[in-house]
C-alpha cells in the first residue's frame, strides 16, 4: 500500500499556489469591490473583514491537534495519546473505529465552538453595529448584511474540522486545491453577484463557505475513506467523544494560547506603530511588515506539506526519515526567504517607487523587518515539528515574549517619543533572547542533529533531486 504521506512534487506545488493565491485574491478582489461599493459600504466590508479574521481564535488549537491525531491513526496508531505518540502500531492496519470516533469527536467540538462564535458575535458585534455603524447606513439591506455573515460565519467555523481531516490524512494537495478553487470560485461569484445585484450581500454571502465545501467533497473522495465509509458514518458515541476530547485537550488549550500569543505579537506591533508614529511613518512600516511577513508565510508554505509525513514518522519512529524531510524543509525555506527578500529590494520595491515613492520602506527600515519575520518565522516552523510529536514545550515562552514585546514597546515608545528604530530592534531582541534559538536547538536534540547540518544536508538533497522534480509523481 503506498504511503499517503509521501511528500510529492504536486503536493508541494499545490502548498506554494495555495499560500500565494490566498494571500493574492484579497487584492484581486479590491477593483471589484472598489467598482461597486461606495465608501461607507467599503469601511463596513472591512470591518466585516476585521471580526471574520478574529473568529481564528475561536478554534483555539482544535485543528492543529485533530489534523495531527488523525495523521497518528493513518500511520497505525491504535490509542491517541494526552502527550506523545502510541508506539505500539502496525503501520499497515489502521483502527478505522478509532478514526470514526475522531471523527465525530471533531464534528460535535465544531458544532460548539460554531455555536458560541455564533452567539458572542451575534451578541456583541450586532451591539456594535448598532452603535456605529446602523447609524450611518440604516437601509435594512446592511442589517440583512450582516445577519447573513454571522449565517456563513457558524457554517464556516463548523465545517472546519473538514481542512484538518484533510491534512490528517496526508492530502495536502487536495487542502490547497480547495483553497485556490475556493478563491477562484469566491472572485468570480461575488462579481457576478454584483453584476445580477449590486449590493454588499454579494462578497459576504460568498465568504468563506465555498472552501468548506470543497473540502468535505476532497474528503468523501479519497479511496480508502470510500472503502469504509460505513464505519465513519457510524451513529455517534457520546461516550468515546468525550475519551476523544480529554485525549487532545492538554495539547489543545497550550495550541490555543500559542496561537493567541502570535495574534497578539503580530497585532500588538502595528497598534504601537499606529499609536506612536506619524501617520506617514507608520504607512511605511506597514508596507515593509506586510512584504515581510509576506515573504516569511510563503517561503514556509513547504511546511504544510512536510508536516503530515513527519507526524507519521514520529508514530513510526523512523528518525532517519525525520532528518531527511526536516532537511528539505528547512533549506526550502531558508534560501526561498533569501531569494524573495533579495527580489523583493531588486525588483518590487523600484516598481513602487515609481507609483509612490514616499510610501516604500528604505533599506534601514525593512532589513530590521526582514531580519525579525526571518528568526520569528524560523523557530516558529520548528515548534511546529516538535508539536508534531504531540509535544508542546513552548506555550508558557511564546506568552511571556508576546507579552514582554507588547509592554516593552509600549512603554520604550513612550519613553523615545515615538522613535522607529526601538519599534524596529525591540521586538528582535525580545525574540532573540529566548525562541529564536531555544525551539529550533530544543527539536534537533529530539532528532540528533542541528540546525547548520540540517541547512547543508537539505541544500545538497534539493541540489540533487532538482533535476527530477518536474517528473510527475516523484517524491521530494
């Protein structure tokens, strides 16, 4: 039976296109949103935009933790573990009861977070937009607006367990041809949708719902599911479901603080930016942190499709493999940051200058930026693999330096009067003293090797296997 975890040269394709296209078809959609709604409409689309980007938090680790237990039971693992892997597999039998109680443990743990997304911001934002925004746009249309987001926002949330189910089972090609199809689909619709009905209800009934869909049908797709799809549509067990829940809680909840601390990093630096610069300054800031970060999120895509395997490897306990594919990984993201950061000097940022000049970040303030996406973006790709052996050391660290960063800037900015280059080397530092070099180092014990042996050992195996990378199928 071949490995459903092999990592291919489509899969990786489809990691970059899918990372790449997400990340586009937000600008993509800009003319036609420009085209059709005025400026009101557009604030209050963006402030859609706004609270849909906080429901992330909402899951609060779940998918994480469903897509790297699933990804245990594919690989033979015949009880899920609080903390660790089951080494008592046979790799070659998968318990399919076990998968089919995940399974609904995922569906019924959806259900409820979908429905307490649902009531808080049904809640509180609709208090909100009654405050300041109904106010300015009383037609009932943007009332019906906003009922119909808080609609596909509970489908959204509660079909999300689809996406994980995906990953777990290794069908990472499948998770990023939802993601383009999805945008593709979301583009065309909400255009046409203003074409028959120029209204706001066109990009918001359309948001978010279609990649769901997409990827319950990938799941239903896959042969094996098929072959079994009695036993997974089994009648739920409450009982299991809750041995399901109190199995991945521990590492759940410390996910779901690591993913609110990132939040709070990331955020934290461009309200200080907001609240301290000048306005002009702070545009720039935001142009260099939005390529940064940019170029940190692509050139780590490789990741999504590593991720899978090494969760099985870690079952398995085939450390050699391990080496092997967090080599690639790591060289992957290394010299495609270097390459992006590189191009994005050279090439993008003359181009900008020719539009608006004043708005694009000088070589003192995006080298600093590029410097920090680089690290944060490292020894976060590393506490990924070592949650991949369902241990997760780094919750307490990532808080502390979440929060030292937002205190240490606030109070730094105040006292500097507001001066970029604190808000530029603060955060560096903060990172520095501790993640950057405590993850990374921490992994590579687990593994028996190090970070400078795995950068060369991945450089010489992508140098080799280049040549046959566009051979259809071939493993990389």
């Amino acid at each position: 039976m071949p490995n459903r975890f092999e990592v291919t040269r489509k899969s990786i394709v489809w990691s970059y296109a899918g990372t790449i296209f997400s990340m586009a078809s937000n600008f993509l959609l800009l003319p036609i949103i420009f085209h059709f709604l005025n400026s009101q409409e557009i604030g209050y689309w963006y402030l859609i935009l706004s609270i849909n980007g906080l429901i992330a938090l909402f899951d609060f680790g779940f998918d994480p933790a469903f897509a790297r237990n699933i990804a245990y039971i594919w690989s033979g693992a015949k009880t899920l573990k609080s903390r660790g892997v089951d080494k008592e597999h046979d790799h070659t039998v998968i318990n399919y009861h076990l998968l089919a109680s995940t399974i609904h443990a995922a569906r019924a743990i959806y259900m409820i977070l979908a429905i307490v997304a649902v009531v808080l911001v049904g809640i509180f934002g609709t208090i909100y937009m009654n405050a300041f925004v109904f106010s300015k746009l009383p037609d009932a249309e943007y009332k019906w607006t906003w009922l119909v987001f808080c609609f596909s926002l509970f489908l959204n949330l509660y079909f999300g367990y689809f996406s994980a189910l995906l990953r777990g089972s290794g069908k990472i090609d499948s998770v990023n041809k939802a993601q383009v199809f999805s945008r593709s689909l979301q583009i065309l619709l909400t255009f046409g949708g203003f074409l028959i009905y120029p209204s706001i209800l066109s990009p918001v009934v359309m948001y978010g719902i279609i990649f769901r869909t997409i990827c319950s049908h990938f799941y239903w797709q896959d042969e094996e599911v098929r072959s079994h799809r009695d036993v997974l549509k089994s009648p739920m067990n409450w009982h299991e479901i809750k041995e399901i829940f109190l199995f991945i809680w521990p590492n759940t909840w410390r996910d779901g603080l690591v993913s609110m601390s990132n939040y709070v990093t990331s955020q934290g630096m461009s309200l200080m930016a907001g609240a301290f610069l000048p306005l002009s300054a702070t545009g720039v800031y935001s142009v260099g942190v939005q390529f940064a970060s940019a170029i940190g999120t692509a050139s780590s895509a490789i990741n999504g499709a590593y991720n899978p395997i090494l969760q099985s490897n870690f079952v398995k306990q085939d450390f050699a493999s391990i080496r092997d594919k967090t080599s690639k990984a790591v060289a992957a993201y290394v010299w495609l940051f270097l390459i992006a950061s590189v191009g994005t000097l050279l090439v993008i940022f003359p181009l900008l200058k020719l539009i608006k000049p004043a708005s694009v970040p000088t070589l003192e303030v995006f080298l600093p930026l590029i410097l920090y996406y680089f690290l944060y973006q490292q020894h976060s790709v590393h506490a990924s693999y070592i949650a991949n052996a369902n241990i997760i050391p780094y919750t307490k660290a990532f808080l502390i330096s979440a929060g030292a960063n937002l205190v240490g800037l606030w109070l730094g900015l105040e006292l500097t009067n507001g001066n970029i280059y604190f808000l530029l080397f603060f955060p560096i530092l903060v990172q520095a003293a501790y993640n950057n070099w405590r993850w990374p180092s921490y992994y590579y014990k687990m593994i028996d090797s190090t970070l400078l042996s795995s950068i060369k050992q991945g450089t010489i195996a992508w140098g080799k296997t280049f040549a046959n990378f566009f051979k259809s199928g071939s493993n990389v």
